[in-house]
C-alpha cells in the first residue's frame, strides 16, 4: 500500500487544540499525553468557555513525522476527558 502524501513539511511548528471540561484534572492529563509523545518543548495556551464550564488548552510543538501527529490525534480523540480536538 503506497504511504499518503502530506501538504506537512516536517520538522514544523504544530498548534494542536484540545477542548474539555475546565478542571485541574484535565489540564495535568493533556499536558501528560502531550509530553509523553513530544520531544522538546512545548508551549501551552489556555483559554475559557464564555460562560467557564470548559476549557481549550492549545500545545505547540515541533512535530517531527505524520506517524507523531496521528498518535497523538489517537491518545487525545480517545481520552475520556477529551471533548473535541482540533
């Protein structure tokens, strides 16, 4: 099976957007599957719901391979906690 073409040239800068419900609980575990797929640092960005019941919390990360950003769109998508990503 011939391997997909990606308009991604890598290494890059990667915003990755997480959005659930806003607890201590959720951020601690976001930036736990975050920095246990990336090497090197990353940079986080919070931001609330209007009315504070959820949160976003955006990582931005060098991102080293497609292989990289489908494990992480995998862990993330299938995180209890997790309501969206983008």
């Amino acid at each position: 099976m011939e391997k997909e073409k990606s308009c991604i040239k890598y290494p890059c800068e990667f915003p990755l957007k997480v959005m659930g419900l806003n607890t201590e609980l959720f951020e601690a575990e976001m930036r736990k599957v975050f920095e246990t797929l990336v090497t090197g640092p990353i940079t986080y960005a919070k931001q609330q719901s209007k009315n504070g019941k959820y949160v976003s919390i955006t990582a931005t990360f060098t991102a080293v391979s497609r292989e990289q950003l489908d494990a992480l769109y995998r862990a993330l998508h299938g995180h209890k906690l997790v309501v969206m990503t983008l």
